[in-house]
C-alpha cells in the first residue's frame, strides 16, 4: 500500500469528494455527512479486502454508491408503509377516462405549450412543474425523480423499488399525465392560448 | 389503428424503453396524424427538458458544496481510530456491519 494511502489520512484526503458525491445524490448535507461517515468506517473495517488494484479513492466510493443506495431504500421503505398500496393511492391523481372517451380520443384539445427558450419563461414553468410534483404521491414522485432526474435505468428502479418493469412504465405514464395536466392547468399553455 | 389513448402510452413508453419496430411505426402514423397527440409528446420532452436542466443546476451548486469543518470533525470522532496512531499495515479484522 502506497504511504498517501494511509487510513488515517482518507478523511482528509478523500472526505471532500466523497461529500462531494453524496451531496449531488442525496441534496442534503446531514444525509451526505452521514453516508461518507458510514462509508469511512465500512472501508477501516474491510480495509484486508482492499485489493490496492483501484485507487483508494476509487474503491470507497463504490462503497459510497452502496451506503446512498441503503440510503434511498430505508427511504422508500418508509414512504411504502405510508401508502402500501401504491397503485390505487395514485389513482386519484389522473384519470384515464377523464382525458379520453369511450373510444380513445382525446375529450379535450391540448393546447400548444410551445418550445420556451427563453429562461424566464423555463423557470416560470420549473416552478409550476415544482409545485405540480409536490402534488404526486410520495412513491410516485421518487419513482419519477429517479428516473428523470437521476436518469436511472428501468431495471435499476425495479430493483429500487421492488417492481416490475411493467409497472414502472405504467407509473411513469400515471405520473407524466398527472403533471402534464397540473402544467396545463395552472398555465402552461395560456400564454399561446 | 393506435388509439390517442394508446399513443400516449407509447409517447410515455418511448421515454423509458425501445419501442418494437411496429409499436414505433404505428405511433409515427398517429402523430403524422394527429395533432393533439404531437402536442402531447411536445409536453412531455419539453416537461423532461425541463426537469433535467434544474437537476443539472442544482447537480452544479452540490458540486460546490464543501465538506464543512465541524463534519469533518464529527466524522472523525466517529471513526474508530482518531488519535493517529494508526499504522499501515491492516488492522485485525472487525466484525462486520
């Protein structure tokens, strides 16, 4: 083992890019702080398993990526005994027969949102969609935020998750239509009319 | 013939899987089609635009973030050798977590 490589000295070498990498998963610093607490002392206790053919750096931020995963699971365990029944909670948000007929068509026009590049008009709608997305079930809105905004595979979110693949796609379509209409209702299309 | 219905589905699919050769022809020839049904799909791209434009913003200002003093100092009261006289070799093996 390399002499920088000596365990007393990951803290400070490696503290920071490890908060650095929880901090863009996990948004919030005792979450973070806690996670790279709990990563240093797992990799002191396995330190004989350390191959020394990665880096060190390397080799505890894939423990890292292992204790924010724990992470989000005991989260989404908590959510689950809130709403157990994940499906049905969501029902209330959308509808399918409320935006189609009996024979499939839309009962309402869309209207043109446009393609706003303007930034103040992209945040002005970020807000809305914000506000939209608090409006999810809690399951919901996890199930969708790790999907577009970590951009996590589908396979990864089964796992995650504990579902099928088919009904992470039928909770993502139940949540992109719930927020499509929050959108178009609290004004994302009235500027076009 | 797809539904709107069933084209929205898809729309919501294409984002998340690949679509089936026939799944993506069929959806092609109904948004050709259907304009309530193009708008839909704008939405949704423009609502995942959106979405991954403030992750990355907010993926930024985290990137910023600095582990503070006081947490480095918790943390390394935590750990179980914070006096220093740790060596190099490898400690004795510890039960697990």
């Amino acid at each position: 083992m390399n002499p920088e490589d000596d365990p007393d000295l990951w803290l400070d070498q490696h503290g920071g890019a490890l908060y650095r990498f929880a901090m863009i998963r996990l948004r919030d610093t005792h979450k973070a702080e806690e996670v790279v607490q709990d990563t240093l002392v797992a990799g002191l206790q396995s330190i004989s398993r350390f191959s020394g053919g990665a880096s060190v750096r390397t080799w505890l931020i894939g423990i890292l990526k292992h204790k924010i995963m724990d992470q989000f699971r005991r989260e989404s365990r908590e959510v689950q005994l809130e709403s157990p029944d994940l499906l049905s909670a969501e029902n209330d948000l959308f509808a399918e027969e409320d935006c189609f007929d009996a024979n499939g068509s839309w009962r309402e026009n869309l209207s043109d949102w446009g393609n706003p590049e303007d930034s103040l008009e992209r945040s002005q709608l970020m807000a809305i969609l914000q506000r939209c997305l608090d409006t999810l079930p809690e399951r919901l809105s996890r199930l969708f935020m790790l999907r577009e905004v970590m951009e996590e595979s589908t396979e990864m979110i089964c796992q995650e998750m504990a579902i099928s693949p088919t009904n992470v796609w039928t909770m993502l379509y139940r949540a992109r239509m719930g927020l499509r209409q929050c959108l178009d209702q609290n004004g994302a299309g009235r500027a076009r009319g | 013939m797809l539904t709107c219905k069933d084209a929205s589905h898809l729309v919501s699919h294409s984002q998340d899987r690949t679509l089936g050769f026939r799944e993506r022809w069929e959806l092609r020839i109904h948004l050709w089609m259907c304009v309530n049904c193009r708008r839909f799909e704008r939405q949704i791209g423009l609502m995942r635009r959106l979405l991954r434009q403030s992750a990355r913003q907010a993926e930024a200002e985290a990137a910023d973030r600095q582990l503070p003093a006081e947490a480095r100092e918790r943390i390394r009261q935590a750990l179980p050798s914070s006096n220093g006289t740790r060596t190099t070799q490898p400690p004795e093996k510890r039960p697990s977590s």
